[in-house]
C-alpha cells in the first residue's frame, strides 16, 4: 500500500527525528516509522506524527508508541511557532502524547533554538539491579533508571526486564552517568512498538539527570544553568519561572528541514495484519457494549407503572436526555479545537542565559 504525506527532519541535537504531517491511524505509526527508516533516511531514530488544522498552526503531536519526547516536543513546538509573525523567544503551549494538558516550550524561530519545560517528577524509586540499588525517576510518558557506571548493553537488557515487569510506564530509559564530566549516555525503550535505541541525545533523560543531582528543583534560582553532555551534543538546562511555578527547561538549537512531499510502500502483509487488529478492536468495543446493562433501564411493568400514576413516559424522557448530551458533547469538543490551538504568552529573555 503506497501512502503520501507532508514530511520534514528534526535534528534536535542529534535525536533525528521524522515527522509525519497528516493524520494517520495509531495502528499504522509502527509502520509508517518503520518505512520512513528504511525507504527515506536510516539515519531517523524516531518519529512523531502531527496533526495538522485545517488553515494555521497544527493541533498537536503523538510519538509513535504514545510516550513522550522532550526533543520531538521542542522540535515541534519550534515548527509551530514558525506558523505566526514572531520575533524573539516566545513561550508557548503545545499538545503532545505522554503528557495530559499542555507543554511549554520557548521557541526562537530566528535562532533556531527551542527549550522544553519539563514537569518535575511524579516519583523517585529506588530500584535493584544485580544486587545494586540504583534511582528511578518517573516522568510523565517515560521512567529514567540513572545508572553511574561505565555503558553495558548487557546491562540495559537486565534492568529493562525489570522496569517492564515492576514499573508501569510508556517508555523506559536506562541512562549511563558520568557525573564528574557531566556526560549521559541514553538508551530508551518505547513499550507500545517494542523499540530500543541508543540516542544521539535525551532531553528527558537529561532533565532526569539534574533532577537526580539537584534534590529540590523549586529551591533553585533562575539563576542555575548546566550543560549535559550526550552523545551528539550537549544539552543546556536552566530553571524558569512559569504561571504554574518553577521549571528545568532543556533545550538548544534545532536544525528542521523543509517540509516536503513523501511516500512509502507498506508491505501488504503488515496492512493486513494493522486491519485485522483494528477489526478485532470494533468487535471487541461492540461486544462490551452490547453486554453493558443501562441501570436506568426499566421493565415493562415499571413503565406502565410511571405512565398510570405520573403521566410520564420514560423513554421519551430518556431519548431526549440522550440527545442533550449527544449535542452538548459535540459543542464542547468544537470549543476545545478552538482553544488547542497554540496560546500566546510573555516573552521570555533568553539574553540571560
């Protein structure tokens, strides 16, 4: 099956990552990833799928197994800005997978610099591996075990059994620290494709990182910088005072290339495999559906009953009911496409840091 779409390359220090601009079945974003490695660049380390508006900036963007990005969210938050007349860093909000309500990043389309605000961690566990304890920090969309020794595949390959097995999470990473040289080296599995890469460079693993030196994040000054060294580039961090309070933003330039036309063959037997389990989902869906009993529903008799003694007739009062709620679903998802677009703040002065 060949399928065309808008495409462009995000090289956010050195996490190459593709983007597909159309909407695209969940079911497809393994092989359309997949394809776009081996059929436009191999080079290509993940992919993000944007939904584009009918005229203006996009919606939003979802990872390719649903997990959270922090340089896929900084490199599709500076293609959006590029949408409207900017000048200068501007603070913006934008919706990505992994993640529930909105993301900030500070985009400079001039510079070709873009930082991402990371939420401070849901959680710090203390996790054994080999009979050694190492630190678990939770992320939202991803689970970052920091381990202080020298890179070992063989050891990625133990810990991530035991992350999956004991720790619910779209995606994990194992990341190797070198504290004295300030130096990570990442590895991050996505859970929803199965998929193990060792990355040019993490920005949720670095922001990971500085949550596992520094013990309280909100103690810190906006003052406080740190660069993190990955294996392409080094990542710059620094804290920033949004509405909702403090945040480590991590970031740098991105390069993004035009936004082009392209297309990919899918195997047929990997279309036929995507319908059968999207087949096997509906029959799935219908059959709950089917087996659920409305507890409002009344019997027969029940109804003669309310009709004689109150003059009320339940199943037209239902309907309507049905029909209220069906309409006010629909006003209020068409209010919130108005209000996913991208919301405008302050500018923030990135000349300080």
């Amino acid at each position: 099956m060949r399928k065309s779409f808008n495409y462009f390359r995000a090289n956010p220090c050195g996490n190459i990552t593709g983007f597909v601009v159309a909407p695209v079945y969940p079911g497809y974003r393994k092989a359309y990833t997949d394809c776009i490695i081996n059929q436009i660049d191999k080079e290509v380390e993940q992919v993000g799928f944007i939904s584009p508006a009918y005229e203006g900036a996009p919606l939003r963007m979802d990872m390719m197994g649903g997990e959270f990005c922090a340089n896929a969210t900084r490199a599709y938050g500076l293609y959006s800005a590029s949408f409207y007349d900017t000048d200068g860093p501007v603070d913006i909000e934008v919706y990505v997978s992994g993640k529930e309500g909105t993301t900030d990043v500070i985009a400079d389309v001039k510079n070709k610099k873009a930082y991402v605000a990371m939420e401070e961690p849901l959680d710090k566990k203390t996790v054994k591996v080999k009979d050694k304890e190492y630190k678990l920090i939770e992320l939202p969309g991803i689970s970052h075990l920091i381990v202080e020794e020298k890179e070992d595949e063989e050891f990625v390959e133990e810990a991530l059994k035991i992350l999956k097995e004991n720790y619910k999470s779209e995606a994990y990473a194992v990341i190797f620290l070198n504290r004295e040289k300030l130096e990570i080296v990442p590895y991050v599995f996505v859970e929803e494709t199965q998929t193990l890469f060792r990355e040019g460079s993490c920005g949720s693993g670095t922001a990971a990182v500085v949550n596992f030196l520094e013990e309280d994040i909100k103690s810190l000054d906006e003052d406080y910088k740190i660069s993190i060294k990955n294996p392409a580039g080094e990542l710059e961090v620094f804290v920033y005072e949004f509405e909702d309070g403090k945040k480590l933003c991590v970031g740098g330039e991105i390069e993004l290339s035009d936004v082009e036309k392209k297309s990919i063959d899918i195997p047929q037997d990997v279309v036929e495999k995507v319908v059968a389990e999207h087949d096997k989902i509906v029959a799935e869906r219908k059959e709950n559906e089917s087996e659920e009993k409305d507890e409002n529903d009344l019997t027969d008799e029940e109804l003669k009953v309310m009709r004689e003694k109150f003059g009320f007739d339940w199943l037209k009062y239902k309907k309507g009911r049905e029909t209220s709620l069906f309409l006010y679903s629909k006003i209020k998802k068409i209010y919130w496409l108005k209000i996913s677009r991208l919301s405008w703040r302050r500018q923030p002065d990135l000349n300080r840091w």
